[in-house]
C-alpha cells in the first residue's frame, strides 16, 4: 500500500451537545478522490473545515503526509490542503483582483501561480475583466476553483464544487480534475449529493452518519 497524503483517525465531531459523527477513519493516497456522502446536516462541511485545520475535531487525528497536523505550520499547512467552499468567497471587485488575492497573503509572497486557461472551466477567454457583481452563480463557482487550481495544492478539499452548473458544464469540470488528479501527488476529497458525478471521479465513498 502506498503512503496516505492525508489521513484521519477515529475523528469524533460534535455540534453542541450532538454528536453528528464519530470513529470516522479514512486513508487518502495520490491519485484519489474520496467522494463524501450522508443526509443533510450531518456534519459534511463541518468535517471539510476539520481538516482544513480550520476547526477542531472532538477526538481523533489528521495526518498529513505521515504527520499530526497539530505540529504542523498551519498557513504551510493550508497551502497544501485548500479548503473549496460551496459558496464562493471571491475579493475585490474584478475576477483578476479575485485571482490575485492570495498573492497579497504572506503566505503565498513567493508562490508562483500555475498557468491553467479559463476555457478549461467553461469559462470565456475574457473572463478576468469582468466584474465580479456580473457573474451568475455558476460563474463565481467555476472562478473560485479556477482559483483554487492556480494556487496548485497537493489535496482540494472540494465542497459541492459544481452545485450551481448545468450538467454540460460539470462533466466539462469533473474532466480537468481527473486531469488533474493524474498530477505528480495529487489528490481531492469531494462533497455531493450525486452518487453518479461520485462514480465518474472514480471516487472511494466515505458516509457521514449518526451514530
């Protein structure tokens, strides 16, 4: 078995006095996407943010390439493994300044973007002098993972990346990111409610229940 890039052990998480899930365990190798699934409520995001190192988990462990993600740097950290919300955050006023802003961060001061052409997202050659008050919903989704792959993370941690796009659109956007899981250590853990996208990522199921 190859070495996980990302792991997690017996995770418990809790909402108030609500325990949406525990003893949740997972092993995630280059190349794979694990595609996360369960009711409404029950803790999906939550569990994305978890190991984004953005919230705690009750109890249990986040190993990054072999390592607790507790003595790790947290922005080296979020560098590598980049928390995608479902509903886009987007700065500035145009989709070039959106584009920009990780580069006002300290933390991406010497990053080098990587060159990836609008048109592989369904997006206009154009589309970085819009504004971005102009787009529609599906527009600001597409800009935010375009966005996200610019940055060039070893794990996206993706969170119903393409809810608001037509299905023309979302098979052209589930193509590039199983071209991109091809990538030298690369891999992606994936919120839907479609059981059928799930499958064509080739993903490994991992279902949030309660206990």
């Amino acid at each position: 078995m190859n070495p996980s890039l990302l792991s997690g052990h017996h995770l418990t998480l809790k909402m108030g006095d609500r325990t949406l899930f525990e003893d949740c365990s997972f092993a995630l190798e280059a190349g794979m996407c694990l595609g996360l699934s369960g009711p409404s409520g029950q803790g999906k995001s939550t569990f994305l943010k978890g190991l984004a190192g953005l919230i705690p988990f009750a109890s249990g462990q986040v190993k990054y390439q072999q390592q607790d993600i507790a003595s790790l740097e947290k922005p080296h950290y979020r560098k590598q493994v980049l928390y995608v919300p479902q509903t886009p955050q987007l700065q500035g006023s145009s989709v070039q300044e959106a584009l920009d802003y990780p580069l006002s961060l300290r933390m991406y001061r010497h990053h080098t973007m990587q060159e990836i052409a609008p048109e592989a997202l369904g997006l206009p050659a154009n589309i970085s002098t819009q504004r971005l008050q102009h787009l529609s919903g599906g527009e600001r989704q597409r800009v935010q993972l375009w966005r996200a792959l610019r940055l060039n993370p070893t794990i996206l941690l993706l969170d119903e990346p393409t809810s608001a796009l037509d299905k023309t659109t979302q098979e052209q956007v589930e193509s590039l990111l199983r071209d991109w899981l091809k990538g030298s250590q690369k891999a992606c853990v994936w919120i839907s409610h479609d059981t059928l996208q799930l499958q064509r990522m080739g993903s490994t199921l991992l279902y949030l229940h309660t206990p």
